[in-house]
C-alpha cells in the first residue's frame, strides 16, 4: 500500500481525468466558431452540451456497475477512446448532426472516467491517504479545464478549428497509451474485489438508497450549487463575456483561469468546513446557492456592461460552487451503508448535471425566440438578450433551495429518532460564543 507504483498509477489516473475534464469543457471556448461552422442557432449550439451532458448523466449508474464488473484499467482506457473518436469527429465536421455525434462520444468517454479513477484510489494507497488523494484527484482535473480555455482557444484562434480539436484527440490517444502500458488495476497480491451480484440486486440498491433521505438531500445539493458554474464554463460564459460584456479573448481567458483557480483553492478550505461542522453542511449549500443567486443579480441588473471587477466576483463564486457541490458526495457516504456509496454516488451525481442540461438548453431557446421576436435588434448574443436568457438560472436556483429545505426537514426527522438533534443555527453559534469567551478568559 502507498508504493512508488501506487503513486505512478495515481498520476497516470489523474491524467486521465485532466484530460477528460479539457475535452468536457472545450466546446465552452467555441461556441462563436460553432455557430458560424455550422450554420446554428443558440438553442442548436445549446444542444451540443446538452444532449452530452445528458449522455453523462445517464451513464453514471451503470459504469458504477461495469468498473466494479471489468475493472478501471479497461473503463478509463474505453473512455480516452470513445473521447478521441469524439474529437475526431468533431474536427472534420461540417453539419449539426456530425458534430453532436461527436459530442455524444465526448460525454460518454467522459462518463466512465471520474468514478473509474476514484475507485483505484482505496485499492492502491493505506486509507489514511483516501480522503485527501480523492480530494486532489478532483482539483487535479480542474487543470484540464484550464487547457481548454488557455492553450486549446489559443490553438483555434491561431490554427483554426481541425487542427485544435486534433490536438485534443491526440491528448486522448496519448491517455489511452499511458493506461493500457503503464496502469494496474490491482496491486500484486491483492484479492480482486467481488463483481456485482446482478441485475435485480442493482435494482435493489438503487431503490434503498433512492428512498433514504439523505440520498435525495445530496442530489438536490448538488443540483442546486454545481449547475450555475456548469453552465457558465461549458457553454455561455464564452459568448457572454466576448459578445455581451465585450471583453478580448485574453481577459476572458484570464477570468477562466480565475475560475479553475478558485475552485482548486475552494476544495481544502470546503472540505475542512465539512469535517469540522458536518451538521451544517445543507446550509452552505444553501448560502452558496444565495451568494451565486446574487452575484448574478448584480450582474444582470447593473446598467450597461459589468465592471471588471463585477464579472471577476461573478467567477469567484461560481468557481466556490464546484467544491461546494461536493457536500452532496458526503451526503451519500453519510447516508447510506458502504456497499450502497457508489450507487448513492451515482444519484447524487446525477443532479448537477440535469440541471445543468435543463439550464442551457432554456437558454439558448430564449435567445433563439427573441431574436426570432426582433427584440435582439439582429444581434444573438447581445447584451439584453443575454440578461433575460441568463435569468431562467433564478428559477433552478429557487426551485432547489425549495427542495433542500423541504427534504432536509425528512433528514433532520430521521437524525432526531437516532438521537441527533441539529439546534437551530443562530442557538449554535451563540453557544459557540459562549464557548469561546470562556477559553478566553480561562487561559
């Protein structure tokens, strides 16, 4: 356990996801050039995203269940594959349906590689290392999205679409070399873990870990906090930004990488929160869902095009909504008993990811009816526009917040007949206080 090889498959892991996570985000960056390549409207680009993320997220449950049937090794090798023919696909091109097959390829391969990652971590490395390595594999993968909006935009504004979405192929091909030479799934001598029992008992558990509370109370965590971010990185923020807001193709990319480094930096101080106050997780779920509601407001509402510093607040928090969509992961290991965390997993998973979808598809069908309407004054991506497209976020955010209030009462119902009572927070933080005067004038 925790070997030099152990590290060596980690890295190789890692790389895997990094480069996963670049061909997820990369058409985040192109949507101006897709428009224009293929000839589409915002809803037809919006589909693109929407049609792969919804690829995603319906493949979760079932790579739970073939990564534990055919190991990681083939799950993340298979993934790089179907990502690299996605790529290929898309670089050459030239109609709508050709390049949502691409995309559909792109979610799928991305679907079998974060959870197949994830589980060679407790195989390979002592359990006390667990907990922190899967928190890093997560901030690691945050790295390829700032590839797809440093290096790969500058690729396509230099060299042109084929020869940018080539190299992301390569990327792919360059994974799935390294994994099949170089990764194990097993290290020597270790028992290979018992495959699933089958179909029925899937269903099984699916149901058992559906009807538990908490279940339900992560994946709508994770609906509400992870989809804003989602929406902003893979598919409207580029034209937002460039079109609406106005900015050049270097301050956009600066205020990407703002976002990749917030969310890196985000992940510890997260995690830390969650260990130290693990009954206060739903509300920080709840006040970034509020600051992200917010900072959105301000931006939408405020005369004119935002200041800098306004879109560069407006990132900040959208980044602090990717590790903070992570409490709906805990939520699930919390909840429900060990074999039953990887399907529990799944669902929450889920919940990002449809909103998401649900976000950026209305989007791009309001920005298609009013400029249909005349009210865009012939520009799609215009600023006004944009502020009514941008605004159906407010809907999935109230919506959510509805549901985590509405489910965590069920929550803190079954808590309290085990013995857990959460007193009301402003009580808690006034004992806290009390507590702390009291160190104070004791030491």
């Amino acid at each position: 356990m925790t070997s030099p090889r152990a590290w060596l498959i980690w890295i190789i892991g890692v790389f895997a996801y990094l480069v996963a996570v670049s061909q997820r985000t990369s058409f985040g960056v192109v949507g101006l050039e897709a428009t224009e390549r293929f000839h589409a409207s915002a809803a037809e680009i919006s589909f693109f995203t929407v049609l792969q993320l919804l690829v995603y997220a319906a493949l979760q449950i079932p790579v739970g269940v073939l990564v534990d049937r055919f190991g990681s090794r083939a799950m993340i090798a298979g993934g790089a594959l179907l990502m690299g023919l996605g790529q290929l696909q898309l670089a050459f091109a030239e109609n709508i349906p050709g390049g949502v097959l691409g995309r559909v390829l792109v979610g799928a391969g991305d679907a079998m590689t974060f959870i197949s990652v994830i589980r060679l971590i407790p195989l390979w490395f002592a359990p006390a290392r667990v907990p922190l390595l899967t928190q890093l594999t997560g901030m690691s993968g945050q790295l390829g999205q700032l590839f797809s909006v440093v290096p790969f935009a500058a690729i396509l504004h230099l060299a042109g679409w084929t020869p940018a979405f080539l190299t992301l192929a390569a990327m792919s091909a360059l994974a799935v070399v390294l994994v099949v030479v170089l990764l194990q799934d097993l290290p020597p001598g270790h028992p290979a873990p018992e495959p699933s029992t089958g179909l029925r008992a899937t269903g099984i558990s699916l149901s058992h870990a559906w009807r538990q509370p908490g279940t339900r109370l992560g994946l709508w965590s994770h609906f509400t906090v992870q989809f804003s971010g989602t929406v902003f990185a893979m598919t409207w923020g580029y034209p937002f930004l460039i079109s609406a807001q106005g900015l050049d193709a270097p301050a956009v990319s600066g205020l990407m990488t703002l976002y990749v480094a917030t969310a890196i930096a985000a992940g510890p101080l997260m995690g830390s929160f969650v260990s130290r106050h693990p009954l206060r997780r739903s509300t920080m779920v709840l006040l970034i869902s509020a600051a992200t509601g917010a900072a959105w407001a301000a931006v939408l509402l405020i005369p004119g095009r935002s200041p800098l510093w306004l879109l560069a607040a407006l990132v900040v928090v959208l980044a602090v909504g990717g590790p903070g969509s992570m409490i709906g992961f805990d939520f699930a290991r919390t909840f429900n008993p060990a074999h039953r965390i990887g399907t529990a997993t799944g669902i929450v998973n889920v919940g990002g990811f449809i909103a998401a979808l649900i976000a950026i598809y209305l989007i791009g069908l309001v920005l298609d009816v009013l400029y249909a309407t005349g009210f865009s004054q012939g520009e799609l991506y215009g600023l006004d526009p944009f502020r009514i497209a941008l605004s159906v976020q407010f809907l999935l955010l109230a919506g959510g917040a509805a549901a985590i209030l509405f489910i965590r009462r069920k929550v803190r119902r079954q808590m309290a007949a085990q013995g857990v009572v959460v007193p009301p927070l402003l009580a808690a933080l006034a004992a806290q206080r009390r507590l702390s005067a009291e160190r104070r004038r004791s030491s």
